[in-house]
C-alpha cells in the first residue's frame, strides 16, 4: 500500500490493529478461534479513525468473545513485514460480560501459557506471552508465521 500520486515519491501506508492479552486472577488467557481461518489469536481487530488504541481493544474484544475488559497498559508492537500491518497489544483483566462464539470467532477459551504455546502460532503466541512479562512493551517484526531474529 502507499499513496504515491503521479511522480511524487510514495509513503508507505500501514494498517493498525489492536488486540487484547486479558489475563484472568488465575494467570489463564482469553483467546479465539477465528472463524476465517481456524487459527486460535488473541482477540483484536484494526482501529478505527475515530476511536483511541484503548477504546479500539476494548470494542475489539467485546465483539469478538462477549467479554468486557479493562484496558491495563501496553505490552507490545508487532509489525508483519509481508503485509505492512501494526498490532499494538495492551494486556487487559476482564471486567464483566460471559466467553461466547461469535461471527467472527468459533471458539473463546481461556488457556494456560502452556497452552498458548502449544496451540498457537509463533506470531500471535509470543504476543500473548510478552504480556506477561514487566519489562514490557516488547517491539518486534515477523513475516507472518515466524519472528524476525537480529
């Protein structure tokens, strides 16, 4: 993507998405299964223009798994190279609302970080397991199914 026009140089264009790392009292995390392509993700979506990264979590992961979260602080930025996509991930707790499928995913559950690991892609694993770190946020760059190493 970018917006060149005519023979100006282009400036890259990047789409920005959120996603919640919820993390329950007993350390398990929320994730889904998303409809589109069965992969279990942690729940997130692009921001919208007119709502903060904070408002866009929380709205991405009531849609997604019914439930209602507290926005706590950000943990990572994640960039996928091949697609020119921004994910920021705040770690959230949960604040109400009941884990249901919805359009847009087949299943919520809550995993252990086990689980996580055993269950989910390198990409979206590591976003969820960064959260749970304090030397956060983690920034880190992947190709869409593995981490960039330096």
């Amino acid at each position: 993507m970018s917006n060149s026009t005519g023979d100006k140089p282009s400036t890259p264009l990047h789409s920005v998405s959120v996603a919640g790392a919820v993390i329950r009292e007993d350390g398990r995390m929320l994730v889904i299964k998303r409809r589109d392509n069965g992969n279990w993700e942690p729940p997130g979506g692009v921001l919208e223009l007119d709502e903060t990264p904070e408002e866009g979590v929380v709205r991405e992961v009531l849609e997604e798994t019914g439930i209602h979260v507290e926005v706590e602080q950000l943990t990572g930025v994640y960039k996928n190279m091949a697609r020119g996509i921004v994910a920021l991930v705040f770690r959230c707790k949960p604040s109400g609302g009941k884990k249901s499928p919805t359009s847009e995913a087949t299943a919520v559950e809550w995993l252990t970080p086990d689980e996580i690991q055993a269950h989910m892609g390198e990409v979206y694993a590591v976003r969820l397991l960064d959260a749970l770190e304090t030397n956060s946020p983690h920034v880190r760059a992947h190709d869409g199914v593995r981490l960039n190493t330096m």
